[in-house]
C-alpha cells in the first residue's frame, strides 16, 4: 500500500488503529424507562470518573487544577439541568437526543455572557454532553498510555485535541488514510521524529488492530504484515538511522554557514517544553515558532495564566539567550479546542481562527499575554501574531499586549523592557503590504503552509487536490520575495517557519531570495545545516531569480532540482 511519506525514517510496530467514531444523533426512542435508565447510568458513571479525576488532581497537582472536575460533578448533579433532560424524555426524545437539545440550550445561554467566567461554564457543560453522548453510545479514545510494545497509529486523519492527549512512548509512527503533506498530523510527525504516511487508500479497511506494520516515511509505502525479507530490510534500516542520528547530535554544535562562510540562522519549532530540549539537542540557535496552541488542546480546560506562564518560563530558561519566538494562540481552520466551543463554519481556514478569535475573545488573549509578559524576563521571549491581514489587526494586538504591560507593571510584576512583536505572513494581502506591515512589526515569519493554500485556493489537507497545492509555484515564490524585500526596506529580519524551509529543494531558493532565518522541527536541523553548507549564497541568488521567473510550479521545482544535482 502507498500514500505521501510525510516524515522521512522508517519504523516496524503493531498497528492500533483509531476511529473518530461520531456522535449519532436523532436516534429512535426506545421507550421512557429504558431512555431514562440510559441517561442515568450513564450520569453515574460519568460522574464516577470525575469525581476520581477530581481526587487524584487535588492529591497529584493541586486544588486550583482540581476544580474543573468538581465543576463537572456540580453539573452531572444539577437537578436544573437533569430535569429537563428527562422532561424531553418524557416528550419521546432518546437519551442521547434530550441530553443534545436541553445542554445546547444551555451553552448558548452562558456563551452569550459577557463574563469570561460564564463562558467557561459554556464549554464545561459541552465537555460533559460530549463524555454523556459517548457513555450512552460506547465510544472511546484509543488507550496508548497501556501500550507496552512499538505501535503505529492508523486513522483517517487524528485531529490535534486528539494526538495533544495521547501518551506517545510507545508510539513510532503514523499512517493516515486522509490529510495531506502540511496537515497538522504530519507536522506533529515531523516534530517528534516519527515517520508517517498519509494519503494511504484503502488502510483501515485492510488493517485491523495488533497486525505487524512496516512504515516507510520517505516513500509513503506501507506494508501490513510483512515478509520476513522486508521485515529484515526494515531493521536494517532502523539500525542505520539511529548511526545516522548520532552522527548529526555530534555535530549540532557546529555553526550554519554557507560555502563562503555566510552565517544562517538556524532554529527550531516546537509544541511543548519537551520539544525546546530537542532541538537545543540537535543544535538549534533558536525556537522560530512555539505553537502555543498545543497547551490548549490537552485539556478539558483552557490553561490557566499560570500554567502557561510555567510553560513559556521553562523554554526560555532552557534556551537561554537564544531568541524563543512564541506564537500566540493560533486555533481554528482544523484546530479546535474542547474547552473553547466555536460555532461550525462552512469555511473555517477562512473564517473566525487566530487573531480574529482572538479579538472575540479578548479575555482568553489577555490571559495568554499577561503570561508571556511574566515569563519574559526569563530569557530572549518574542512574540508574534498569526493570521494577520491588516495594519488594523496588528496595531490592535499590539495595543493589548501594552495594556496587560501596564496591569502587570501596577500589580508589581516584572516585565523585560525590550519585546519584540513580530506576525506571520500568511496571508497574500499581507506579503503584498509588507513594506508596509515593517513599519510596524519587528520581525516577519513566513508561514508557507497557509500562505500556500490561500494563494493557490488549495486546502492543504485535501488529498483530492494534492497535486495543485505546492510552495514552488511562482505566485508563492513571488509572494515569498515580497515578503523579504519588504522587511528588509525597512532594516527588519525576515524568517519562515512554515514546511517549505526544511525542504532541500526549496533552500536555495530561499537563501537567494535573502531569508535571514530558517525554522525547521528539530529532527531536521542536521539536514538543513549541512544542506546550507555546501551552498553558495551567490549562486543561490540566480536560481531564485530564474525560478521566480519560472511559467509552472513544475518548471520552478525541476530548477532546483538540477541546480542541487550540479553542487
């Protein structure tokens, strides 16, 4: 079988395979006692399982971590809200359905609030419909905390509330039947090392869990329960990465310079503390992006100022004096988070994600800024805002991040004088105005994921039209340029930590066009380092040029292909 490898290593493991298993609802009524017994016994026992999380997070963690179970319990006892639940019941609704209408009623309800705190009480109560509907139907995640042996995760493509909970110490590799080569499950891949393939047709029809796997990342071959010789091929292979791995970790300390001695900086992207350790370990100069999101997505509750503040203290800490670029809260498109319900969009890449969530959510901002103020004095903290589109959007950002500076400042809190605040270019309107955003941001990121699929009108996640989306086409390039020369008009650096920067044809390109930093997961800082190494910035100037120049996205990509086979 064979997909799109996505995250080059090869790995063997016994498959588990997971099933985003939806909720069904308008299911037939089965009569009152029986719907009522249903609802019931699953209210006891969803209120067992909160009530044990409740006592072992105050025992484990703390009261604070603790509450959002014991409101959960509040809940799951409220004769408020269990009342008419029955009542709908009663009217001839299925359990699964009067749980549905009487909880949405109620999270539109406290939604609507403008206090921040009753909007939490909104996605407490769509946490506990969801743990209901699931207890009725028999649904559950996939257990890899009990894994004990290497396993390769299967799916149709694991959404990031989903992998940001999983225990990945057993897992080594992915296999999706659906997503694409920038979708969030093959970034997450790249990230931690773990080869994957998506893409692949037929996989969860084929495949049933405890059966032998062997994952090629680089080729997107799958094979399911394979010979003895391929078996043995593999575990060659394995052997041979690992040498290859220690070999790069020896080297991680050696500096990025071009053939002329040109210095590059190189850095690293990360979604956890975990991974801040990593890429020091592989040599990073920096975190070029610290998808913050991911501190969201592993819980049934929004972290709060706190634990976020922990978590941006120990990157900056750990880095030092290394610039950590953080990016703030970036949700939406194909990420949602449990604890924040965000109505369904019929175009979500295109609707109330990032920034513009943000700007609705201004608590839920503030809460985030307050705490990267606080770690600041910690390290060298940037910061930088996504999905910019206008000077408007930017300056108002900005203008938050000044006014929890004064509250934080009046309530006795150090914070570092000097923060630079930079955005994404991710978004064609604003490569476009980049001459322009410099006057205003400190710093640019090129997100070549994102600014890819606006311009070419491609969803970056559909396997459908995989072919249409690629960085190399010259609309991208030019946007790419624009982006780079508008910084630099205005003496301001220019880095990209979208996929585009770890790819070895893409580099030259790049480095002719003048990137100042390149961002890649941390897995593969060794490559890019010695890719950088045997090139010369001058000659990488002239096949940025004639690729930008190029009539195809093809043309563009076989450009560089023979310019790479000349070196």
């Amino acid at each position: 079988m064979k997909g799109i490898g996505v995250s080059r290593g090869v790995c063997l493991g016994k498959a588990l395979v997971y099933s985003e298993i939806p909720v069904k609802l308008n299911r037939p009524f089965k009569g009152k006692e029986t719907e009522e017994a249903d609802f019931e016994k699953a209210r006891l026992e969803v209120l067992e399982k909160n009530q044990n999380l409740a006592r072992k997070t105050k025992r484990g963690i703390g009261r604070e971590e603790a509450a959002i179970f014991e409101a959960h319990c509040s809940i799951l006892q409220d004769e408020e809200m269990i009342v008419p639940i029955r009542g709908e019941i009663s009217l001839g609704a299925s359990a699964v359905d009067a749980v549905e209408k009487v909880m949405n009623q109620y999270m539109e309800l406290f939604a609507a609030m403008d206090s921040e705190y009753m909007k939490q009480r909104a996605s407490d109560i769509q946490d506990i419909k969801m743990q209901l509907q699931r207890q009725m139907q028999g649904i559950s995640l996939p257990d890899t905390g009990s894994l004990q042996e290497p396993t390769v995760l299967i799916g149709e493509d694991i959404p990031p509330s989903v992998t940001a909970g999983l225990d990945f110490r057993h897992i080594v590799g992915l296999v999706m039947e659906g997503g694409g080569k920038t979708s969030h499950t093959a970034i997450l891949a790249r990230t931690m090392e773990l080869p994957a393939a998506v893409g692949v047709k037929g996989i969860l029809e084929n495949v049933k869990n405890g059966m032998r796997i062997a994952l090629d990342g680089n080729s997107g071959e799958v094979f399911p329960e394979p010979e003895k010789k391929v078996t043995e091929r593999f575990r060659k292979e394995i052997e041979k990465e690992k040498q290859e791995r220690k070999r790069r970790a020896e080297r991680a300390n050696l500096p990025c310079v071009t053939k002329e001695g040109k210095r590059v900086q190189l850095f690293g992207n990360i979604g956890n503390v975990q991974d801040a350790q990593k890429a020091l370990q592989y040599g990073a100069g920096g975190i070029g992006l610290f998808r913050s999101e991911f501190l969201y997505l592993t819980g049934e509750f929004l972290p709060t100022e706190e634990q976020q503040y922990q978590a941006y203290a120990s990157v900056l800490r750990s880095m030092k004096e290394k610039p950590v670029i953080v990016r703030t809260l970036d949700i939406g498109g194909d990420k949602e988070v449990p604890a924040l319900p965000m109505k369904k969009e019929q175009n979500p890449f295109l609707g109330n994600r990032a920034i513009r969530l943000c700007r609705k959510e201004k608590e839920v901002f503030k809460t985030q800024l307050r705490a990267l103020l606080r770690a600041s004095v910690y390290g060298e903290l940037q910061i930088m805002f996504p999905m910019i589109s206008s000077v408007e959007e930017l300056r108002w950002a900005k203008g938050m991040a000044e006014e929890c500076r004064r509250e934080l400042e009046k309530e006795g809190k150090e914070v570092k004088e000097k923060i630079p605040m930079g955005m994404m270019i991710e978004i064609p309107s604003a490569a476009v105005m980049a001459e322009t955003f410099a006057k205003e941001a400190d710093f640019f990121s090129i997100g070549t994921n994102d600014l890819t699929q606006y311009t070419l009108a491609a969803d970056r996640g559909n396997e459908e039209i995989a072919d249409l989306y690629t960085y190399f086409h010259p609309a991208v390039l030019k946007l790419i340029q624009l982006a780079i020369e508008g910084a630099h008009k205005n003496g301001k650096p220019c880095g990209m930590c979208g996929e585009a920067a770890g790819d070895k044809k893409m580099i030259p390109i790049l480095l002719g066009l003048g990137l100042d930093e390149f961002s890649v997961s941390p897995g593969g800082i060794g490559e890019v380092k010695e890719w950088i190494g045997r090139l010369s910035a001058r000659e990488c100037r002239e096949i940025a040029l004639e690729a930008i120049k190029a009539e195809s996205a093809e043309k563009a990509e076989q450009l560089a292909e023979i310019f790479w086979e000349k070196q």
